[in-house]
C-alpha cells in the first residue's frame, strides 16, 4: 500500500508525477506503513512512525520496522531522516544499506524505546548511518529532497528549497 492508498484527505489528488503537492509536500500520516528497500531491491520493512523534533522543526527519525513475521519479533529502528529517499517512481522510500548491514543497525523492541532525544543515541544513530547531526534531511546540492545522496530519484529538480517559514524542512517532506 502506498501514500497514494492511505490519502483520505485528497492530498494527492492532483499529483501527476510533475505537479501537485506530493512528493515537495506530504502528510506524515499518508507516509506510516511506507515501505522501505535498498538499491538492491530487497524489502527492508516498512515505517512505523516518523519521529520529529520540536525544537528543531523538522523530522528526525523514521522509524523503521524489520525483521520478525506478521508483526511479531520485529526489530524497530530508528532512521535518521536524511538517510532516506524518496522513490516517487515504485512509490516507497530507499535507505543505502544492506540487509546484513540493516541487521547489525541499532535498534529496540515496541516495549522499550530508547531516548531518542539524548545526544547518546544521537550520535550513535548518526555514525551508524554515516548522516550529520541537526541537519534534518535539507535539499542537497543534487537537488535530492531528501537523504544526502545523489540520486536520479529527484522529485523536483526546479525547486530551490527556499523556506520562507524559517523551519527549514517544512517544504521538503
């Protein structure tokens, strides 16, 4: 199922691949249950919940669901947001890992969530995933929407990815 399936709201009603607001601007809600590959095409989970930082006004964390057998045994993980791309082409996101890689990532149980806002987990998460801290997934110099990559997955190469709102991730979901 992808965001276009979970739109109750007609958010992308409109999009046709070169307009409307998907994918420049999404609904968090429209993107929970988005599945995640990697470049090798292989299934690594699906988001469970998209964590944000108030403080900072932008997202910060995917969380992501691996492993397990109809939800049961699955292993969460939290995915630093500019780790991600979105793939508007197969409608799901990419994450450049491995599953071997994936299964070594640090990561938690429903039941027992870390800190997520402690500069521990931070950084550990960060230098697991090779992102910038306090970064929030910014527009790259590629013109990439989301993730630090370059990547022909662009959604809108146009786009300056000016804010005008001052959150800096506002217009980049």
């Amino acid at each position: 199922m992808s965001y276009l399936d979970r739109d109750t709201y007609g958010i992308y009603n409109d999009y046709d691949d070169d307009s409307g607001p998907a994918p420049r601007l999404m609904g968090a809600d429209t993107l929970i249950g988005e599945d995640v590959y990697n470049r090798q095409d292989e299934d690594l989970g699906d988001i469970k919940e998209i964590m944000l930082d108030m403080r900072q006004g932008q997202v910060a964390y995917a969380v992501l669901s691996f492993g397990g057998w109809l939800g049961m045994g699955d292993k969460l993980f939290a995915v630093p947001w500019q780790a991600l791309q979105l793939d508007t082409v197969n409608k799901r996101f990419l994450l450049d890992v491995s599953k071997e890689h994936l299964k070594n990532a640090p990561g938690f149980d429903k039941d027992h969530w870390p800190d997520m806002a402690s500069t521990e987990f931070s950084t550990e998460i960060h230098s697991f995933y090779h992102t910038q801290q306090n970064l929030g997934g910014a527009r790259t110099a590629s013109g990439s929407v989301m993730g630090s990559a370059s990547t022909s997955l662009q959604s809108d190469p146009g786009y300056s990815g000016s804010t005008e709102s001052g959150l800096g991730r506002s217009d980049n979901l």
